[in-house]
C-alpha cells in the first residue's frame, strides 16, 4: 500500500502527523502532491474545536498549491508534474445550486479540509473539474493565497460594490487585510478599518486603508463624518462575532448592506429591527468561499500582482511542526499568514 505523511486534527487542538493511504485517484480525480497550504481562520475555528468538530478526525487545510502526481483517464487534459490550484468546493455539478455557481447549497457538497480530508498533507485528490492550471514560475507562496483571494472576490461581487461608495471592514487579519485590497481594486472610497491590534491596523494602512480606526468609541462618530452623516454604503464584517454584526448594522446608511462573512458560533445571533430594516430597505447578504469562476478570477489577479502578498508570505513551519504553527499563533498578531510546507 502506498502511504504519505499527513497532520490529521484527532481533537480539538490536537493533530498528530501520522502515515496514511495515499488518497484513491479515480478516474475523474486529480492527484495532487501539494507543495504548500495556509492556515485560514476556518481551520482555527476547527483545531479550537468551535466548528465542525462532529467531523474529527479529519486532514483540514485548504490554502494549497501542488503538482499533478497522477490523473484519471476522464480527469481532463492536464499534465504530469504541472502546478495548479484548485476549487475545494465539491458539489454534485448538476442541481439548480451548482448550475448557478452557488455550490454550498448543493445538497451533497464536500469541501476539501472541512468535510472530506484536505491539504494538510503530502497529497489530496481533486475531481479534475475543479483543477486549474498556474504558471510553473509563480512563488508556491502566492499560488497558495487563490482560494482566500477566491473569497474576497466573490463577497465583493455579492455586495455589489460601485465606485466611490463607502466601505467599513471590521477586522483587519488576514481575510481582512485581503478585502481592503479587495474593496480598492473596485474602487470603493472611502475604506474604513476598525481593527484593534496596532501590527494589524498598520498592516491595514499598506493594504489601502484610508483610515483605520483602533479605538471603539471613534467608531461610530468617524464613519459618520467621513459619509456625510449617512452612514457606510457597505459593511464587511470579517471577523465573527456577534457584536460586531450588531455594530454592522449600527453603521450602514439607509439603504445600506451588511456583508456577513466572518463565521459565528452554530447558535450565534443578535436582534435585528424588522421595521427599520424594511422602512430603510437595509439588507444583509452571507458569502464565506470562492467557488467556480471566483478562483479563476482571483488567481489571474494574483499573478498579475493586483495583491500585495509579501506580508502573507513571511512565515513558513514544515509539516511535522504543525502543532506548534497553530499554537503560536496569538503570538504573531503581525503574521497575517502562516504556510505549512509540506
């Protein structure tokens, strides 16, 4: 039997890097020997045990680049050894959600690292309909950022921004970080950051923050000189908790948009005023992962230097020190980004 080293999550904030099989490669499949994978915060959310635990133990990591190792004879026209990138969002292909590119809803999704085993590995295996190429000579580094690029992407086409319109993110990590990038390449004016970590606010200010707010109580009254009095045209709540969501909808204008994407706890909610809501015609949208065409558009992006990834490619742990990668992360409020080499 064929094996490969893999760090597998056995519990909440345990993994153990074990030998296991080396994933089936079917005849629609890609075998890919991943090079490198990123943390995101959906995997912290998993090693501290606050999301998708019924699911342990499982391989997560979903950030990955790699190389075709082997492929199905209906996989696609790929070549052996080529780089690519991959959508982890395995729907059926074929229901009303997947024909609309809204796979998350497609009753039998699997997403790679989240509910089937993912990149925190020496390989995985992917339908060859969900593979793209990339350029040989792009760093592993920046390949590894497609899918959280993939993200902002699609949460910036699911709150409609237009030119000049106002955008406040709350949270400034490394999802954050990617949607202030993401809210200038649209031309969003003015972008607001309310991030409390001085390295991140800092950080914040490169990406293209115009201001970033790191005291609470300027928050309100700074969003509201700086609109005119009306308030923010968009919201992105980035960071997940429920306070924040409340805050969110606190700082649109009328007739204003809270984009909802940082993940909360299962039972997580706050009071919403239905009146003010309708009267105003506020709305709220939901967006978490790029999918189809947003890792295509994200990875052009990438490799056409649209992002600045040099803050997100500065802190690299191998396989065998995962542990410690996830452990010492409070540690490095200035890192947005730790990759495991694998």
């Amino acid at each position: 039997m064929e094996t490969m080293m893999a760090a597998v999550l056995v519990a909440p904030r345990r993994f153990e890097v074990r030998e296991l099989p080396l994933p089936a490669c079917g005849p629609d499949e890609v075998l890919i020997r991943v090079d490198r994978c990123g943390i995101c915060g959906t995997d912290i959310h998993m090693f501290n045990g606050h999301y998708a635990a019924e699911r342990l133990p499982i391989v997560p990591g979903h950030e990955f680049t790699g190389t075709i190792s082997r492929m199905g004879e209906r996989a696609g026209p790929f070549v052996l050894g080529q780089r690519v990138v991959a959508d982890i969002n395995i729907g059926c292909g074929g229901c009303y959600y997947c024909r609309r590119n809204e796979v998350l809803n497609c009753a039998g999704v699997r997403q790679v690292g989240i509910s089937r085993d993912g990149a925190f590995a020496e390989y995985v295996s992917i339908p060859g309909r969900l593979v793209i190429p990339a350029p040989d000579d792009a760093a592993p580094s920046t390949l590894a950022l497609t899918e959280p690029v993939a993200c902002v992407v699609r949460a910036a086409r699911k709150a409609d921004v237009r030119f000049g319109q106002s955008v406040v993110v709350l949270g400034a990590g490394p999802i954050g970080n990617l949607h202030i990038q993401m809210m200038r390449l649209v031309g969003a004016a003015p972008i607001i950051v309310v991030e409390l970590s001085p390295e991140r606010a800092r950080l914040a200010v490169q990406a293209g923050a115009d201001t970033v707010l790191t005291d609470p109580a300027m928050v309100k009254d700074t969003v509201l000189k700086m609109t005119g009095g009306r308030g923010a045209d968009i919201v992105i709540e980035s960071v997940g908790l429920p306070q924040l969501y409340a805050q969110a909808f606190d700082l649109i204008r009328p007739g204003g948009h809270v984009a909802a994407f940082g993940i909360t706890g299962p039972g997580d909610s706050i009071p919403l005023a239905l009146l003010e809501t309708v009267l105003k015609e506020n709305s709220v949208k939901g967006s978490v992962a790029g999918m189809g065409e947003d890792m295509h558009d994200a990875l052009t992006l990438l490799l056409h230097g649209r992002f600045d990834v040099a803050p997100f490619a500065n802190t690299t742990y191998e396989l065998a020190a995962i542990q410690e990668a996830f452990e010492t992360l409070k540690d490095r409020p200035g890192v947005l980004k730790t990759q495991i080499a694998i």
